[in-house]
C-alpha cells in the first residue's frame, strides 16, 4: 500500500491538475467510480489506477475487479493518501491516469449530414464542460475549440462534461482561420451564434452539413468568425438579460438542429 505523499505515482497524478504536465506526459486524470465506467464503457487505454478501499462507496470494487482485468496497473493507498492527490472535496476512492487523445484535424471523418460544434474561447471549465456534455447528447461529430478556450482535458472541464470528453472526439488550440479554412474544405455550413443577428435561431432551416459556433458570453464570437459566417443567428430573449451562458446557449442551438433533423 502507498502511504507517503511523495511517492512517483501520487505525484504524477496531482500534477495533472497543470496542463504542462498533461501535455508532458501525454494523460489526463480520471476521478470518481462514473468517469472510470465511462472509460470502461468507451474502452479508454488507462495507464494505471489508484484507489482507497477505505472510500468505497458501493459500485468501486466491481469497477476496480473490471479494470484489474484488462490487466491495467492498480496501485492501493491510504486514504490520507488519497486525499492529498485527489482533485475533489469528497473523493471515491477511485483515480485513474487515461491517455490523451492525438485527435487531428486532418484525420476527423464526417457523414453526409455532419455535425460539428465550434467553441470560441470558452474560458471557464464548467462551462466548456457542459457544452460538451451536451455536443454528445446532441450526437455531433467533433467538437473543436480556439486559441484561449479552457483546456478539455483538465480536471474540472472532464467533470462538468460528466466523461462525455471520452465519448465525442475534440481537437484543441486552433485559430480562427484554421476553423474556417477545415469548414470550407469539408463543405460544412458555418452557422455563428451572436446577439446581433437578424435571424432568430428556431426561424432558420439548419443546411445538412453544419458547423455551429458559439463564444463566451462577455465578447462572444471573435470578428473574422463573424466575418466569415454563412448564417448568423440569435437567441430571442425577451426579458432584460444581456446574454445567456454560453454552456446554455450551445445547448438550445444544438437542439434545434436535432429538432429539425428529427422531423425531416
């Protein structure tokens, strides 16, 4: 069992709460008995596991017997252990190191009726993590994100997506003109959200093959993706609200496609 605070394994994995170090080691964290289901689920490659029995809950020791299986590295520490490398309040007892993905813009492959969601410096964690969870309900093919944006796979942004980062492939850090250059190039319809549009977003028919971008609720979508947008759209709102969340917002435009979709 590990019991010191400076073992390797404990801390690689309080490390990754820094990017630096995700990126240096190609992981990211997983926490809690519902992310480990979720890379269970999704056939994630894990490096290894740490866990506490002292902090078992209920569903841990199956999910732990399920990952010994695959033959993946479990290591046992003590719940002070525990809890010094864990980047919750109330942890389960259960940790794991997953690979990062090398997902690419050039190796994406869309369908005939592709569906992508463009986040435009989506700053906060909780945030991005929503929209991600709600990209996958709403079945898109990828979710891209700018220059600036939080990053997908830090801890908070992996919880708020509720593991949904594992289900929906993500491509990071690309510039503006990158997004529109990769959206001409696969023929997709670049749709940006913005509260100065005309066109009110349940008003307009959404094309087959859609790229959808929405931006932080204090500067919105950047200028030259405004610029080169094929359709703008808004959200009504009819109270004295400035703007929605952003996280909210992705989640009513994403709907509406699945909406229209759903009745052609």
């Amino acid at each position: 069992m590990i019991d010191s605070l400076r073992n390797p394994h404990v801390r690689l994995f309080r490390s990754l709460r820094q990017r630096k170090f995700r990126l240096r080691e190609g992981v990211f964290a997983l926490e809690g008995p519902h992310l480990l289901a979720e890379a269970l689920a999704t056939d994630w490659p894990l490096r290894e596991v740490l866990f506490c029995r002292e902090l078992f809950g209920g569903e841990e020791q199956a999910l732990l017997d399920a990952v010994e299986g695959l033959g993946v590295p479990c290591r046992e520490t003590s719940a002070r252990v525990f809890h010094s490398l864990s980047h919750t309040e109330s942890p389960q007892g259960l940790a794991a190191v997953a690979r990062l993905p090398e997902t690419r813009l050039d190796a994406l492959t869309l369908g005939d009726a592709a569906f992508v969601l463009l986040a435009c410096e989506i700053q906060d964690p909780g945030n991005l993590g929503t929209m991600l969870r709600a990209a996958a309900a709403a079945g898109v093919d990828a979710v891209l994100t700018t220059h600036d944006s939080a990053d997908a796979f830090s801890p908070k942004v992996v919880r708020s997506s509720a593991g949904t980062v594992l289900r929906v492939p993500i491509v990071q850090d690309l510039s503006s003109q990158e997004l529109t250059r990769w959206a001409t190039a696969q023929d997709l319809t670049l749709i940006v959200a913005t509260t100065k549009a005309q066109a009110v977003h349940f008003q307009v028919t959404y094309p087959p093959r859609a790229a959808l971008v929405v931006g932080n609720e204090a500067r919105g979508v950047s200028a030259d993706l405004v610029a080169a947008a094929d359709l703008c759209v808004r959200i009504p709102m009819p109270g004295e609200v400035e703007s929605l969340n952003a996280a909210m917002a992705a989640a009513i435009l994403l709907f509406e496609v699945v909406r229209q979709r759903s009745t052609m």
